[in-house]
C-alpha cells in the first residue's frame, strides 16, 4: 500500500532562520491499526506523525501522534500541523478539534497565513529535588526543578546557560525522569527554552507545543503577563506567540510555517 503524506514544519521564522519542527501528515477515511501507524512512523522518520480521520460531527477529527520509537500522548507541533494541513485540504480557516486519547486540542489555520493552537493548561504539582543525574548530565548551574502533569519544568538563570548547555544523555538517562523543558528569562523574548527527551530516540525536541502548555502558565505567574513571546533554543530553532487565559486554564500558541514536501510511503 503506498500513502501520501505532507511534511509541514512549525514555529518556524525567516528572520531569525529557524526552520521549526517537523512533522508528517497523513489522511485517512477509518483509522489504521497501531501497528501500521507506529510501522509508518518509523519509516518516515520524522519527529512526529500525525494520522488524521473524520469524527462523527463536522469540523472534528481524531488523531493519533507517533514518533520514530513509540506513541506520542500530546504533540502540540503534530497538532500545529494538522491545522495548516486540514485547512488546505478543506480550503477552510474555520477551527478545526482534534480529538486525541486525553482530551481534545482546537487548531485553526489563519486568514494571515499562521496558525493558532489551544491547549489546556499545564500546572507546576510541587519543586523537587533535582537529581544527581539530571545535574550532572545537563553541566549548568540550576536553580529549581519543579514537577508537573507534562513535562518537567528545570529554571536556570540566563538564556547564555541554555545555548552553552551540552547535555551528557547517557547520565540524564540516570534519571527515570523522561521529558523536561529548562528555561530562563530570554533576551529577545519574555522567556526561552529548550526540551530533552534523553529516553527517547530524538533526544532533544526541536520546538515543542506541549512543553509550552506548562511553561506559558508558569511564566506568566513570573512576568506578570498573559501575552508573550518565546523563544525555543533547540538547533533548528522555534518561535512562539504565546497567550494564558487563567480564566479558561487555556493556552494559546501561534506560529508560522513551512510546508517542506509532498511523499509517498509504501507499508
């Protein structure tokens, strides 16, 4: 069976030069099973698939995110995506609602060519310790880790920490700890950040949605503001304009893109 697909990189910026992050977008009338999405999503080698189909009302549709190695419970830039993809396809700027096995995301590809994705809001639970080998493998001074229902949220004093940080992924895998975003105030934006998934095949995320869903509320308690900008120091670079809604526990993410190809895959 040959399929096609679209590959679309988001949180993109010409300005800057930063080329985003990919991901892989398929249609299909019924779902595949879990073994073909996760046979496909290894194939294509992205950092995200995202595969789409009808739900019953209009305007709604299921979705499922895999990575090269294993399935992604929320992918906010898989999510970006599939606005900008079902929006061509349905020649549409309506929202779109993606309904995923936690919850539901609404995307909407824009009138002025960018896209806006809604997420729920993630919460800090409690700071924690930081372990020795989170400590050791990220080589920086840091000043807090805290604990959330997402990622992992690491503070560090200064975005030069960031960009020198050369993480050692053999100790963090010391950690049973499997995702975290480490963050500071930013120069050129209210915050920047950069997301570590050392237990999986990709290791560093190069623009990631759903860190954003907890760091968004996080700063703004911080800054005092519900609109920001943000910065993703990750080697291809992601940008963000980012909005709290305290009163809806909603966050808000918008971008630009880059549709980067049209393929095909056989499985």
């Amino acid at each position: 069976m040959i399929l096609n697909y679209q590959v679309i990189a988001v949180f993109t910026d010409k300005t800057l030069e930063y080329t985003g992050n990919p991901a892989a977008c398929f249609y299909f009338k019924s779902p595949l099973d879990d073994e073909q999405m996760q046979k496909i999503g290894t194939k294509v080698r992205q950092p995200a698939s995202t595969f789409l189909w009808p739900a019953e009302q209009e305007g709604h549709f299921h979705v499922r995110w895999f990575a090269v190695d294993e399935e992604i419970n929320l992918c906010g830039h898989g999510a970006a995506a599939a606005a900008i993809f079902l929006g061509k396809k349905f020649n549409s700027h309506e929202p779109f609602t993606l309904h995923h096995r936690k919850g539901t995301v609404r995307v909407q590809w824009q009138e002025n060519d960018t896209f806006i994705i809604e997420l729920e809001a993630v919460h800090l639970i409690k700071e924690i310790e930081v372990p020795a080998a989170i400590e050791e493998g990220l080589g920086i001074p840091i000043m807090a880790m805290y604990e959330t229902d997402g990622k992992h949220i690491i503070l560090v004093e200064s975005e030069s920490l960031i960009k020198k940080m050369n993480p050692d992924f053999a100790k963090l895998r010391g950690s049973d700890i499997y995702s975290y975003a480490i963050t500071a105030p930013g120069k050129k934006a209210h915050f920047v950040s950069r997301t570590l998934v050392p237990h999986y095949h990709q290791l560093e995320d190069h623009a990631t949605g759903s860190s954003h869903a907890a760091l968004v509320p996080f700063w703004s308690k911080k800054l005092m503001n519900d609109e920001m900008t943000a910065l993703q120091l990750s080697d291809r670079g992601g940008r963000f304009k980012c909005r709290f809604r305290e009163d809806r526990n909603k966050v808000y993410l918008e971008g630009r893109y880059q549709i980067l190809e049209t393929c095909t895959v056989e499985i």
